[in-house]
C-alpha cells in the first residue's frame, strides 16, 4: 500500500472524528429490514458498522421486522397473505406465525452481533410491558390482531443501555389485558425513538432516500427541514409509500428526536458513510438546518 492511500486513510479518519466525538454516548435507534436483512453479505456488513458504532461509545438499538420471511410461512400453512393500506390483516394463525418469525430473527441478529464481539440481548415488546397497544382499525376496519402503540415503558431498555447490552427488538407486542398484537416495525421505531428522546432514528430501506421527483434519481434530498417537509407534502411532492414515513419522520423530530435518516440500506457500510461523512448518502430530516 503506498503512502497516499494512507494518507487517504487517516483523512477519513480525520473526518469522521467530530462525528464520533459529539454522538459518543448517544442513543441511536436503527429500524432494520429491507434487502439488508435478505441478503447475508448484506446482513453482515450492517451488524458490522453497527457493532463498530457500539464499540466508540453510540448507543445502538435495533427494531426489526420480517415481512417476507413471515408470508414465506404463511404460504407453506396454505394462508395468503392479504394487506389493507399496507397493514397486514393478522388472523390468529397469522399472529401466531407472525410471531414465531419475528423470535427466530430477533435471536439470529443477536448471534450476529455475538460473533462480532458484541453483547446483545433479544426482546420483544412485551417484554417488560415495553410496548402497550391499542387495536389499530383501518378506516373503521377490523383488520385482526393489529395494534397501534399506546405507550412505551423504556425502564428495560435503558437497564439494558446501563448494563452494556444492546437491545434486540421485534415489535410482537400486548395490550392491557395480555393479548398479543403485531406491530408495524416502523411504527415500533419510531415510538422508542420518542420515548428515548433518541439522538438518530434510522431507516434502512431499499430506496435513496427522499427524492423531489421520484422518476429523477438525481433529485435526491439530502436534508430536509420539517418545515421544508412539509412543504414537499403540501405541494404533493411526496406521495405514495414515502408520504406516511416523512409523516411519520415530521412527528418524531418534533416530539424529541434529534434527527431522522432515510439510508438506502443495499449500500455496504450505508450508516457509517451516512454518519461519519460530511455528505451523507441519504436523507436527514431535522427541525432546521
């Protein structure tokens, strides 16, 4: 290796210093599906970059779900799978599924990140009463076993975050009295974030980011204000399956989250090049610039 490679090594280094200074310590919420959960080369380099974040000090938790996976199973019970308004319809064959899914990915990613040296612990959100649901109706429909997060109790999250481990979380959750409901996994992030008052809640997905013009790559937003994101939802620059996350995004930045990333999860070490370079690879949304 010649010396301007080096050279070129530690300039990245250099870069990525004030970064790692002024979130050291902070807590980092990642929402994990999408290709990068699919494909295992994929998978290891995510649980990689998220155990390097561990190890400088960030905070990780991990949200999951494991939508393909859960309609490969329900396919071989002879049940299809059928979605209302991008929810699932969750009978309770499909819950039960659903379930069984979500616990044997939940503690393969906390192999993972063993085989990387990392402490982790698999949960879910019954655990510890952590999410409290609600039934969730679609448009006054009964679309089954569904909930809607009511309340998070953090209590088990932060003891784990003290006590070194990261948390692990599938989003089977209960309501009051114990019954066992699915929860959207973005919906699971995206209220821990909150209640955390997170520093970053990350999307990884199998898109860019927020684009102006979906049909032009090169239009891609690398930060977005809510102000501006707004603006974007009012003028119907966004729509379709993009507009309920940047909804979604807009409340969580303005209920304490510092800020929200939309990363194209398909690009090998997505959350350092997103984190620890002054560009950034895809979209931040923040309370202003």
């Amino acid at each position: 290796m010649n010396m301007q490679n080096l050279q070129n090594k530690a300039q990245i280094l250099i870069e990525a210093l004030p970064y790692i200074q002024r979130f050291s310590g902070k807590i980092i919420v990642i929402k994990y599906g999408g290709s990068a959960m699919e494909d295992e080369t994929l998978k290891k380099s995510v649980i990689r970059d998220i155990a390097l974040l561990k190890s400088i000090g960030f905070k990780p938790i991990i949200v999951h779900g494991g939508g393909k996976e859960i309609n490969k199973w329900l396919e071989l019970s002879g049940e299809k799978p059928e979605f209302i308004q991008g929810f699932r319809k969750t009978s309770t064959n499909t819950l039960q599924i659903a379930e069984m899914v979500l616990n044997q990915i939940n503690k393969s990613l906390v192999g993972y990140m063993s085989s990387f040296g990392v402490l982790a612990v698999g949960m879910s959100g019954k655990d510890g009463n952590t999410l409290l649901v609600e039934k969730k109706y679609i448009n006054g429909e009964d679309i089954g076993f569904v909930g809607n997060v009511a309340k998070v109790n953090t209590k088990l999250i932060l003891s784990l975050l003290e006590g070194g481990f990261l948390p692990v979380i599938c989003p089977i959750s209960i309501d009051k009295n114990a019954q066992s409901y699915n929860v959207n996994a973005d919906d699971a992030a995206y209220a821990i974030a909150q209640a955390l008052k997170a520093e970053k809640l990350v999307f990884l997905s199998d898109t860019e980011g927020v684009y102006r013009d979906f049909e032009d790559k090169s239009s891609l937003i690398t930060m977005l204000t809510i102000a501006k994101a707004k603006e974007l939802i009012h003028s119907q620059s966004i729509s379709g399956g993009m507009l309920p996350k940047i909804q979604n995004c807009i409340e969580a930045v303005e209920n304490g989250v510092s800020s929200v990333h939309i990363i194209d999860g398909r690009i090998k070490h997505c959350l350092l090049l997103e984190f620890f370079t002054d560009s950034g690879i895809g979209t931040a949304i923040l309370k202003e610039e």
